[in-house]
C-alpha cells in the first residue's frame, strides 16, 4: 500500500517537475490562433461584436467568446469560424445586412473632422472647416462616422451590383422528376 | 510542311455544315449607319478607359473618345461622325445586363474622318508601333478582348520561337473570319507581317480549319503576293481548336502548363481579325471602328456584316430578317456564347456572331439529371480536366477544392456540356464558381488592406500620444524651472511676469495662425465666392 | 522477422483500431472533415502513440512489476501519456512552429485518445517485448493515421453529396464508418493464409 502511494507520489512529483521546467523553457510568446480567427474575420473595424476592432475580437473568441458576434463576416465567416475552432454553427445574432460604403452629403457638411477621428481604417479625407470626403475604396461600411456627425451629412449607401463585381448566379434547373 | 499534333479531347459538334455555309455564301456587307451608336468604354480586358468627351460635343470619325487609363487598357473611338448626346451607364453587351459607362453619339449622316496623318510604318520604332495599336484601340478580335499591344511586349523579355496566327474559328455559325481571310487576306497577312517584326519569332504558322478551304487558298495567295515566308497550315476541324492553347498544340506540340502564359514557351497567338485591324492602324492611322460579324441562325438572310462599333442590336435586325419565332439572340457561338439581355445591347468589339435563336434551332435544355460520374466529360475536356469532379465541389460550394482540381484552367468552351448525358451544364456551375472565388478574393483583399490601415492608424495614434505626453512633460519642467529662477530674485513680481507670458504667447498664435490661413481661399473668383457663399448658407444651424 | 510482419499486418489492417477494436473514435470523428488536419492528426498520433508504448513498457517492466503494483498500470499509463503529450507539445512549439502548425492543435487531443491508452494494455495484454512492443505501437498508430485519412477523404466527397436532410453530417459519417468499419473486418480472411 505504502509503495504503491510512494510510487504514484514519485512518479507525480517527477512528471509535474518535468512539466513545470519546459512550461518555462519551452515557452512561446503569443498564440497561433489569434492569427487564424484574425484572418477569418472581415477586418471592417466597425466594433458590433462590441469589441474595439477586429484583433480583440479574435483574442476574445480564442478566449471562448461566441463566435456568432460579426454581421459583416455573415453566416459564412460564422462557419468558417466554427470549422477553424470546432464550435458549433450558430445563426448570427444580429440580423445581415448587404455591404455598405458611407458617403457624405457634401452640401452639408461643416468640416468637422468629427467623422476623420472616427474612422478607423483613415478611410475620410478632409481638413478643419473644410470639406471632407469618403475614399469609398477603402471605406468598409463600418457606420462608425455616421454617429459622430453633429450635422447628420453622412448616410451608408448599399454598394449596388455593378459589371465589374457581378456573380454568376448558382444554377438552378429543374432536376428530371423520377417516380 | 511541319507535322501536326492533336490536342486531347474537343468535340465535333452534331450541327449540319449548312449551319456554317450559310452566311458564308454572300461577301461582307457594309452595314447602313445606324440612327444611334452606344459605345460603351470599358470594351477590352484590363482598364476602364476614362471619357475625353462631353455631352454636347461634336465628334468625327475615328476621335478618340476612351483613352486607355493604363498600361493594360485600350482606348475606344467614334465610329462615325455626329454628336454625342450622352455619356452615361447605358446596358452592356454582358450576360448580367447591368450598365456600363457609355458614350451615345447621334450620327450626323456625314462619315467625316478626323484627318488621317500617313504613316509610314517602316519608319517606326517598335514602341511606337505599341502606342498606335494602344492609341488606336487593337484587341483581341477572337472573343478574348485583350490588349494586342500588350502581348506583343513579350518578345522583350522571351526569345520567340512561333508566331501563331488563329484563323480557325472552330465554333459552329461563326464565319466571320473566314470570309474576312477570303476577302482581305492581303491586309491579314500585311498585319501578320506587323506583329512578326514586333516578335522576331523564328517561324509564322497561320493555322485555319481544314473546312474552309477558300479561306486557305486565299490566305496562302496573299502571303505569296506580299512575299513572305509564312506558313498557312490546315488544320482539322474539331472543336475547339480555335481556342489558342489548342491551336498552339496543333500547330507547334507545345503544351502550355498550367501556371504559365504562352509567350514563356516561346509562342504567341493572334487572331486573323486583330492582325487585319493592326495593319490598318498602323499602315493608315485607323483606328478600330467596326468589326466584321456574323448575323446567322434563325434568320431569313444569314450573312456576314462589317457593323460599326456601338450599333444596337435593334438597328441590325433589319440586316438579318429573324424568322418569326426568333425568342432571343446570342452573342457568340452556339457553345460559349450569351443570351444578350436584351435588344438595346450593342455591337463591342467581343462580338464575333449574333445568332437568333428560336425554340427550334435551340431547343430548352433538357432536365438535368444526376451525374453518374461516366467520365465523359473528362474525355471530352480539351484542358484534361476532370469536369466531374470540378462540378462535384463547385455544386457544393467548396471552392478550394475546386481551385485544387484546376477550376481556373477551364476555358468555359462548353465540350462538357456538350457531351454530358445528364445534360448538367457543367460550365454554368464553373462560372459561378470562378465568380464566387473573385469576389472572396476581392473581399480578401479589401480586408487586407482595411486591416492594414487600421494597425497603421493605431500605431500612429499611440506615437502621437507618446509625443503629446513627452511634450507636455517637457514644459511642465521647464515651467518648474523657470518659477524656481522667478521665485528666488522677484517673487511679487511672479504673477505679473505670468500675466505678461500668457499675452505674449496668445499675440505669437494669432500672428501665426494669420500667417497659415489656408492659401486656397485667398483670390477667389467671384463665382467661386458665391459659391461658398451659399455652402454657409447651408451651414447655418437649423432654426 | 516474420513474426514483426504479422505484428505489423494484425494491428494495421486485420485488427485495426478503430475500425475492428472501435478504439480512439472521437479523433476519428471530429478531426476527419478534411483532408490536411486527418493527415496532421495521424502525424501527430503515430509520434505520441510510438513514444507512449516505450515508456510504458518501460514503467511497467522496470517499476510496476517489479513492485507487484501491476492494479496502478491503467492509472500510472494514463499520467504518463498525458506527460509525454504535454512535454512533447511545448517541445514543438519551441524548437519548430512549423511542425506546430501542423501538429500543435491535435496534440492536446491526444491526451484523451483511448487508443493510446488501449496500446500499452494491449501490450501488456499480449507479453510483447520491449522491440515488440514498439513495432506493435508504430503499426497501429499507422493504422489508426490510414483509416483516418480515407474517412477523411471519403468525407470530403460526402460533404458534395446530396444526403437526405436526416442524415446530413455526423450521421452519414457514423454510417460511412460503419461500412468501412464492415470492409476492414475482410482482412480478417487473411488469416487463412497464415
């Protein structure tokens, strides 16, 4: 009895030093998977999982945050995250909406620089009481300069289908009835 | 006389040979002048040339109206004369129907040429030659679109070992090409002649399908007459050996791999209409204005035209004569081609065939079935593709594996369909997902650089704040030090030696600030103050 | 030498692990979706499970029978496995995060994985010795990596397939592995030409 206890003991108390002197040896900074999810996710920086941008986000969800948090990443980006993570598949928990760029009523606006300060990706041009403008090639339709506007001149506009991104649509024939 | 190789796979076609016969039996037309010309800007692969007209304007033949916004772009000109009386998103000749940026030009009945400066093409250096087939807007004619001036680049950089000319034209109706090699053979070859001093390939190899053999006679005429040594090779007719990988196969045995362009195997294709528009740009300064087409299928009078860039399908339809129970027309072959969406769609330099369609001539698509992985597709793919498998991953969307099967190697030329006894349409699914993989690309992309500008924002806001912190640590300092000196010889005078700094540093801001008032609001015309004027208006808070 | 290919041949194919033992079956569950991660699984399986059978023949032989505390083996086996797997883990990621990359996520999975555990048992089960025990070790962690990377393949295929709603994912692969669970307990008929 008294051997076996000695036994588990010893061999418990080794194992555990072994463990314990490469947990400092072997230590490696930062977490591979940060990467993945940040990768996945649609780098919008537009803060709805309520989270200030999209790097937190990905620390979050490798904390054990929900993956279901990111309307602009849409259902597929919940799936991918899902697959990446081997989480279930959740329906996102706010509602998807088609992509959008901000543009700013320029008749309006009073060069505020409200809504530069706002933009994370520095997606506005414009200058202290002069006319400000959205690079909409860059904008990612994040709705963060939309609030900060004291004058209300910026709306989001859905980005219309246009020649140069339109898809081919899935084929749906009629399957030859059997039975 | 080289021998010919075969490439794998391709089809014959079950359509009869009158399919073909039929408008190639009348020369090309010239087309009336159309009462409305939409020319739309964005015509080949590449760049969206931008504008160099207005609303309003007068144009004449031959001005241009795009100019090639860069390197891989072509520029767009005025087929005729007249007015342009828009320039606006009219609908392209595209399968989704959406618009493109177009300029509409009335004719004025004249046909007035700009004024032409001759050239002499001898005289030119090989960079010049590249500028007028840019400036003067040469594309691939074959279908493909894409810039000629840019793929006669690759003898820089490549030593060339074949020039091959396509006059194949493997699709059923289309004759356009060989009526044009009948007919002008003489500038083909002229233009062949252009592209083989851009290249120095060693040899020319012009390859036309076995069934046009007028084509073949009238072709070796020419190159004979303008004493050169090209070689006009007959090819045999099976589809698709007009698509330029397949020719390239026949013609010379090599195989262009995968991840490779043709001309780093020391060969470049052109097509016979792109030749025959170069020697016309650079031996008389035209640009390219019209195109020759084939108005065939289910019509009363199928024959070839030479139609105006920009003429609306509607104003062409008195040339063809539809039968009565036409229901649609595609552009392009039977087997690439598209429904056009609709009647206003314009003639582009892609259209090679405008056939009508009707229920009999095109019967529906039989209901697709499921595949039973016969493997005929694989047989009948030019590409050695594996088409069932390919359809396997893009019906379930899983587009990598797709991409790892070669999806992009795909030439859509529609053998799989063709052949498949489930009549599954095949080259739709690759469509879509070729599609779906841009747009993930696109997206990818847009990510990337969104992420990118957000580190960079964020590194430059903390750097800001570290400066603002050591700055104001700085003064507190200096202030610290400056009160320690005060203190110790005038201490009563301290708060009026404080009063006195402020003042002056608040006189030293309003000086400067005077001095960098923004320079663009100083001498401003009048109407530009009125303008502003009025924004103020606007800014004034709402009561 | 003989005797090394029947050890080999028994535990990859006529007693496969998974498929005839039905051992390790969450791995082959839940790391089979794609092709990549079976084949990093079963690289990381056939590491861990070769170094698991040593140190265990070596604990049991050198501690636990000589102590006659052979009633620990399933507890003392467990801890060192999941020893080994955590050391050779943090090894990985240091000395190589390539190998991580495509090791590192599977590895903790290990720990859990009966079929690691079942190994050394068997060995003790069987009397094998020490090379033996190794050679029966190596063999059905190679087994386990085969059926895991056809599973994986034949899923990928599935995922295209017009399943009935009923049966869409886990359910037509339990039913998947059952067929293939079926096939592999043919190889029982090489027995015959022993």
């Amino acid at each position: 009895m008294l051997s076996a206890i000695l036994i588990m003991a010893l061999g418990a108390v080794v194992l555990g030093a072994a463990l314990g002197y490469a947990a400092i040896r072997f230590r490696v900074e930062g977490n591979p998977l940060v990467e993945k999810i940040d990768a996945i996710l649609p780098q919008t920086q537009c803060g709805q999982c309520g989270y200030p941008g999209c790097k937190p986000y990905a620390e979050a969800i490798a904390e054990g945050e929900e993956i279901n948090r990111c309307p602009p990443g849409g259902q597929e980006g919940v799936t991918k995250l899902a697959d990446l993570l081997g989480r279930e598949v959740k329906p996102l928990d706010i509602e998807e909406r088609p992509k959008q760029t901000a543009c700013i009523d320029e008749q309006r606006c009073i060069g505020c620089t409200l809504c530069i300060q706002a933009c994370p990706v520095d997606a506005i041009v414009g200058a202290a009481r002069q006319m400000h403008t959205v690079v909409s090639t860059l904008c990612t339709g994040c709705e963060l300069c939309v609030t900060p506007c004291p004058v209300e001149c910026i709306r989001m506009e859905t980005i219309h289908e246009k020649i140069d991104n339109w898809k081919w649509k899935y084929p749906v024939f009629e399957m030859k009835r059997v039975a | 006389m080289s021998p010919l190789f075969k490439f794998k796979g391709g089809v014959k076609p079950r359509t009869p040979t009158t399919h073909k016969t039929a408008s190639a039996q009348a020369p090309i037309g010239i087309a009336p002048l159309p009462s409305i010309l939409v020319v739309p800007l964005h015509q080949s692969i590449g760049g969206h040339p931008r504008p160099l007209v207005a609303a309003g304007e007068i144009v004449k033949k031959g001005q241009r109206i795009g100019a090639a916004d860069k390197w891989v772009s072509s520029a767009v000109h005025a087929p005729t004369s007249g007015t342009v009386l828009a320039v606006e998103e009219r609908l392209a000749a595209h399968p989704s129907g959406l618009p493109t940026l177009s300029v509409v030009i009335e004719p004025d009945g004249q046909d007035e040429w700009i004024e032409l400066e001759p050239i002499d093409p001898n005289a030119l250096t090989p960079e010049r030659v590249r500028e007028i087939l840019r400036d003067s807007g040469v594309v691939g004619l074959g279908g493909a679109v894409f810039p000629s001036h840019v793929k006669t680049e690759a003898a820089r950089s490549m030593l060339m070992k074949e020039l091959v000319i396509n006059g194949a034209e493997c699709e059923p109706f289309m004759t356009c090409d060989d009526l044009l090699m009948r007919e002008r053979a003489e500038g083909i070859a002229r233009g062949v002649a252009i592209f083989r001093d851009l290249l120095q390939p060693e040899r020319v190899l012009i390859g036309i399908e076995d069934n046009k053999p007028e084509a073949i006679n009238a072709m070796r005429v020419a190159v004979k007459a303008v004493g050169e040594v090209f070689s006009v090779v007959p090819v045999p007719t099976r589809y698709p050996a007009g698509g330029a990988k397949q020719l390239i196969r026949v013609l010379t045995g090599k195989e262009i791999p995968a991840d490779r362009r043709s001309p780093e195997m020391g060969v470049q294709c052109f097509n016979v209409g792109t030749a025959y528009t170069a020697w016309r740009a650079v031996a008389f300064g035209e640009p390219v204005l019209s195109r020759i087409v084939t108005l065939t299928g289910n019509v009363e009078q199928p024959r070839n035209w030479e139609i105006l860039l920009g003429t609306p399908l509607k104003e062409i339809l008195p040339l063809m004569r539809p039968k009565a129970d036409t229901n649609r027309y595609l552009m392009g072959g039977p087997m690439m081609g598209f429904e056009l969406p609709s009647l206003e769609a314009p003639i582009v330099k892609a259209s090679n065939c405008i056939i009508a369609s009707s229920p009999a001539l095109f019967p529906p698509p039989p209901p697709e079935m499921p595949c039973i992985r016969c493997t005929s597709c694989a047989q009948a793919c030019p590409h050695e593709l594996q088409p069932f498998e390919l359809y396997w991953f893009a019906r379930s969307r899983n587009f990598g594996k797709t991409q790892e099967y070669k999806l992009f190697d795909c030439i859509e030329c529609g053998c799989c369909s063709y052949v498949c006894p489930s009549h599954i349409p095949l080259v739709q699914y690759f469509r879509y997902a070729k599609s779906e993989i841009w747009s993930r690309e696109r997206d990818k992309k847009n990510a990337d650089t969104a992420k990118a500008r957000f580190e960079f924002r964020n590194a430059r806001e903390e750097r800001d704040k570290a400066e603002k912190a050591e700055r104001l640590a700085r003064a507190v300092a200096a202030k610290a030090a400056e009160q320690k000196a005060a203190s110790a010889d005038a201490p009563t005078d301290a708060e009026a030696a404080k009063k006195a700094a402020i003042a002056a540093a608040m006189e030293r801001a309003r000086a400067q600030q005077e001095n960098v008032q923004p320079r663009n609001t100083d001498d401003l015309t009048a109407a530009q103050r009125e303008e502003i004027a009025e924004i103020d208006k606007h800014r004034a808070p709402p009561q | 030498m003989l005797h090394y290919l029947f050890i080999v041949i028994g535990a990859v194919l006529v007693n496969n692990i998974v498929l005839v033992r039905i051992l390790g079956l969450c791995p082959f569950m839940g790391v089979s979706k794609k092709l990549e991660t079976a084949f990093g699984m079963g690289a990381a399986t056939t590491f861990v499970l070769t170094l698991a059978t040593g140190a265990s023949y070596v604990i049991d032989h050198l501690l636990l029978t000589p102590l006659g505390l052979e009633y620990l083996r399933m507890i003392s086996f467990i801890i060192t496995i999941a020893a080994i797997v955590q050391l050779t883990e943090m090894i990985i990621q240091k000395s190589s995060p390539v190998l991580y990359q495509v090791l590192g996520i599977y590895l903790p999975l290990i720990t859990t994985n009966c079929a690691v555990l079942g190994v050394p048992l068997l060995n003790v089960s069987n009397g094998y010795n020490f090379f033996e025990s190794l050679v029966f070790g190596a063999s059905n962690a190679i087994g386990f990596s085969l059926v895991l990377v056809l599973f994986a393949g034949i899923r990928e295929r599935v995922e295209g397939a017009d399943v009935p709603t009923p049966f869409r994912g886990v359910s037509i692969a339990m039913i998947t592995a059952g067929l293939m669970s079926l096939a592999f307990m043919g190889f029982a008929g090489l027995d015959k030409y022993r």
